[in-house]
C-alpha cells in the first residue's frame, strides 16, 4: 500500500516551530523528519493514522 500526505503548518506556529527544533538538534532538514514520520504511519482498525514514538535519525 502506497501512502502519500500533504502537510500544511497550521496558523498556529506551535507544530512548525517544534519540528524545525527537532530537526535542528538531529541536523536533519524538517522535511527529512518529516519523510522519517511518514514511513512510520500506520492506520488501526478505525481509520485512524498513528505513529510510535521514535527518535530521527
């Protein structure tokens, strides 16, 4: 299964201000962390996507 997402910072700047800190003390671009959460999503039963906690690399 093929999984492709559209990630948009929110007008709330909390999310996009975290993920270029993570990104910022891994050296990753927020894009890379970003790539990195992706391939972890996976979907329950429900529908819905979740994704286990995990440190970028």
């Amino acid at each position: 299964m093929s999984l492709r997402a559209r990630v948009r910072a929110s007008v709330h700047p909390g999310p996009a201000r975290r993920l270029r800190a993570i990104a910022a003390r891994t050296g990753l671009e927020p894009e890379q962390v970003l790539a990195q959460l992706a391939d972890r999503v996976r979907m329950d039963n429900d529908g819905a996507l979740t994704v286990n906690a995990f440190t970028p690399r």
